[in-house]
C-alpha cells in the first residue's frame, strides 16, 4: 500500500503536459488543456487529490470499482475534518462546505468513471447525474415542483469532469497509457455533453440528462406511431397496402415494384 500511495501521490503532482504521447495529437492537445485548467483551479486539484486518497482507503482490494466503507465520510464524519484541514491550510476558496462536496464527489464516483469509454459518454453522464453527490455538488433545490440546478456550481463541475480523467487511474501502478488516454477522452467528452445540455436546460436538472442511443430509438418509434395515428392515410403500412384505382389517369406503381434506373434507355 505504501509504494502504491507514493505511485499516486508522484502522479496526481505531475504535469499533465508532460505525458505526450506521439502520434495521438487530439489526446496530447486535451492533456495542454488540462494541464491549463489545473493551473487556472488549484481548488479543484486539491480535490480530486484528496478525493482519490480518500477513495485508495476504502477501495475493496478484490473487487475493483467496488468499496468496504462506502459510508466512511459519514461514520468518520470526515467532513469536518477535511474543513479543519484546508482552513488551516488556507483553502478558502470556494467555500469550505463547497470544497468538500467536490471531495465526497471525488471519492464516491472514481469507480464508476473509471469504467468511462467514449462511445458511451452519454450512459456515463446520466449514471453520474443519478448520485446523490452530483445533487448536492450541484446545488439542486425544487421550486415550484420543478428541481433546479445552480449555474456556478454546474461550471465548476464541467472543468471537474474535464480534470479528472488524467488522475482516475493514478493509484495503479500497473495502469497503461492507452487507458489514461481513453479515460481522458470520454470525461472531455462527457464534459462537453454536460455542457451542451445545461446551455439548452434554463436550469432545470431534469434536462441535464442526455438521450441514449435506446431513448432516442423509443423516441423515433413514438413519433412514427404518432404519425401514424394522426394521418392513417399517410402510415408505411397504408403506402405499402392501398391499390390505386386502375381507372385512374396515372397509375402509381406499389412498394413492392423495381423502380426502374434513372439512366436506363427504354428500348
């Protein structure tokens, strides 16, 4: 456990930019990025480095992504402690009570994220917007029965998401490059998806969820039937069915006939 706690500590206090790798410029330019908003947000490195501690001691040795005190902030009540600490420290800002939601959040979605590839950034999105600590980092409240979100705390969560896939895996000593860069390309890509929808929610959480691949088919689905419904004359199945009276002066051909080549000379 030692050597793999100074493994993590060297790693969470590397520069990002340092970790080029040849060849992958989209992947080497998001690392510039971050090395940028680790510069521009030392609050929010000082959590994720003390979130990821938090996370390495109560991380199941046998079972990886899963806990043995996933209520270890709440039966230590780590919360005070952690404010007493980055008081002394000088962490002052954003607020302390601020600093440790990030923390807490750290901590109870590194496993999940770390699971994170870029072709299922929306499913990973909405798993994180159903935690609990994505509710109190963002600041929800209802009103009205609508629930809402706060748009200071959503900016800082976007640069969070953005921050963290570099330093998922730094407590894995046997963790390749190619999964850092893969972790790192689908939180950039959850970061941006997050930031799409909260442009288009006018603050409502429920909106900051993104349709899946499946949503999107069921929608599709829906819409059709809908159609369908509304303008039965116009349904596939009345297309593919209804004869055309022969007495008529044009005659249109059914579904189930070759259509003829655009280019094909009648003979």
């Amino acid at each position: 456990m030692y050597d793999r706690y100074l493994f993590g500590i060297g790693e969470l206090i590397t520069d990002p930019a340092v970790k080029n790798v040849a060849g992958m410029t989209q992947y080497n330019a998001q690392l510039q990025r971050i090395s940028a908003l680790v510069a521009e947000n030392p609050a929010i490195w000082c959590a994720i480095l003390i979130g990821l501690q938090q996370r390495l001691l109560i991380e199941d040795p046998e079972q990886p992504g899963e806990t043995i005190a996933p209520e270890l902030a709440a039966d230590w009540n780590l919360s005070k402690v952690q404010m007493r600490l980055l008081q002394d420290a000088g962490w002052t800002e954003p607020s302390l009570h601020d600093q440790v939601r990030l923390i807490q959040w750290v901590s109870a979605a590194a496993g999940l994220l770390t699971l994170a590839v870029p072709e299922k950034a929306t499913v990973s999105l909405n798993q994180v917007l159903d935690m609990p600590e994505t509710l109190l980092l963002l600041k929800t409240n209802y009103y009205d029965g609508i629930q809402w979100f706060n748009k200071e705390a959503a900016e800082t969560f976007e640069i969070l998401l953005e921050m963290i896939g570099f330093y998922l895996n730094c407590f894995d000593e046997s963790g390749s490059a190619d999964r850092r860069a893969v972790q790192v390309m689908a939180l950039k890509q959850m970061a941006e998806l997050f930031h799409k929808n909260v442009a288009n929610s006018g603050y409502h959480y429920c909106c900051l969820y993104a349709p899946t691949d499946l949503d999107e088919e069921v929608l599709a689905d829906d819409t059709m039937e809908k159609n369908n419904l509304d303008h039965p004359e116009t349904s596939l199945d009345s297309k593919l069915t209804v004869e055309q009276d022969p007495s008529s002066d044009s005659v249109e051909k059914t579904a189930a006939e070759p259509q003829p080549e655009a280019d094909q000379k009648s003979e």
